[in-house]
C-alpha cells in the first residue's frame, strides 16, 4: 500500500513516482519498467495487511467477528486495551466512523508509537486517541459501548470494563490459548456480564477454475479464541 500524502511517494520495488500518476490510474492498468500493475485504492483489508508491525497482530479473519459481535458501528465510543501495532485500532477507528471515537491503552509507548504511525497512515488519527496507561488497574473513562481486550491476561481488565462500560455495552477478548479463555471467562461470570460466549473463527478458500472447484489444500491454521460478553446492572 502506497499512502499519498505527497507529491512523490516511494513504491516498493520500483522507486520514486508522482502522486498524480498513481491517483489517474486508479482502477486502470499501470505499466512501469516492463512490469504492469493495477491500480487499486486500499480496502481496510489491505489497510490492516499493510501495517508496520511491532507486535502480532490480530488477523483480517477475527477483526470483522471482533466488529460484529460487539455491535460497534458510527458513532461508538470505543475502549480498546492493547494498542500494539494498531491493527485492530485502525478496524475500530475505521467502524465509528467519524463522530465516533476511540481511547487505546497500552503499556508500552513503543507500541503506542507505531500504532499511532499506522493509524495516521490510514488518515484515522482523528478519532484515536492514544494512552499510556494500565486498564486493568483503573481508567478514567465511562459509558462507552464496546471494551476490546488484546492482552496476555485479558481477565485482569474485567473490573475496569464493568466500570467503563455503559449498560448492555460489549465486551471482547481475544487470546491464543484456552486457559486465557478460562480464567476470562470465569472473572466475566463473577461479574454483572450476560451473554458470554467464547468462539473459533475458521476460514478456508475455495479454489475455483474451469476444470473445477474445491477447498484450497492451505492448512486451517488457529489463530486465537474471541470471548464476548455484555455488561448490565443485575443478573438473573
């Protein structure tokens, strides 16, 4: 992905262009050096593909679960805790559209930085703002409808998402393994949340062609468990 914030920008393998070039080409057939391209303007998909990265990011196959099941849609006020390289921030960022807004925590100010760099190359810096802080001590914020968890111990921000999250709000966690889901899951039960479910998203391609169709041979990788939640004032 090439990002048009100047009148030359650099391409990857094959240098220096103006900007103007690439913007009259859109949707057409490029050819530069022998070699021709399509000209395509950048889905979120390619968007999150294209991030620098820092730390692991989640993937394109769990961020549109994470969107979905947590109702975030323009307009949200969303908490997510665990900026990292920004992949899921730049999802959120992208889903509130722009009267909605974002608060990312992390630990780390280099994994702020590069979240912060990657989220201002998709142009949805606006909407974010950055915190170094710990949310699974306390945070300021209130009343928000979606709290997105991305850490080693996803149950020690339960607490604070209780307290952050307006009533009927989402909660979402994502994690590699299953005792993370377990202790999650179980700080979520002893708690005002209702609704907890915790799911493996599984992909698999289909090849088609004019000799056939068929599931593509590329292994069912894992990749993490999305434990979901909804925080209310009683429970039954």
């Amino acid at each position: 992905m090439v990002v048009l914030d100047r009148d030359t920008v650099k391409v990857p393998g094959l240098g220096v262009v103006r900007a103007e070039t690439l913007v009259a080409r859109i949707g057409r057939r490029w050819t530069v050096g022998g070699r021709s391209f399509l000209v395509l303007t950048p889905s979120i998909r390619d968007t999150v593909n294209s991030v620098s990265r820092k730390a692991q990011i989640v993937g394109p196959k769990d961020l549109p679960a994470l969107v979905w099941n947590t109702d975030v849609k323009p307009g949200d006020f969303v908490i997510e805790v665990g900026s990292g390289s920004g992949a899921v921030t730049v999802v959120l960022a992208n889903a509130v559209g722009p009267e909605g807004r974002v608060v990312s925590y992390d630990l780390r100010s280099d994994f702020l930085t590069r979240a912060r760099e990657n989220v201002a190359a998709a142009g949805l810096s606006e909407r974010v703002e950055f915190k170094v802080g710990d949310p699974r001590s306390e945070i300021a914020e209130r009343d928000a409808d979606a709290f997105i968890v991305d850490i080693p111990d996803p149950w020690e921000a339960v607490r604070a998402a209780e307290k952050a999250l307006r009533p009927c709000g989402h909660f979402a966690s994502y994690s590699p393994n299953v005792e993370q889901v377990n202790r999650t899951v179980a700080s979520l039960r002893a708690r005002t949340f209702v609704e907890i479910r915790t799911v493996e998203i599984i992909e698999r391609e289909i090849e088609a062609s004019e000799s056939g169709t068929r599931p593509s041979f590329a292994p069912l990788g894992h990749t993490g468990y999305l434990t979901f939640a909804r925080s209310v004032l009683e429970t039954l």
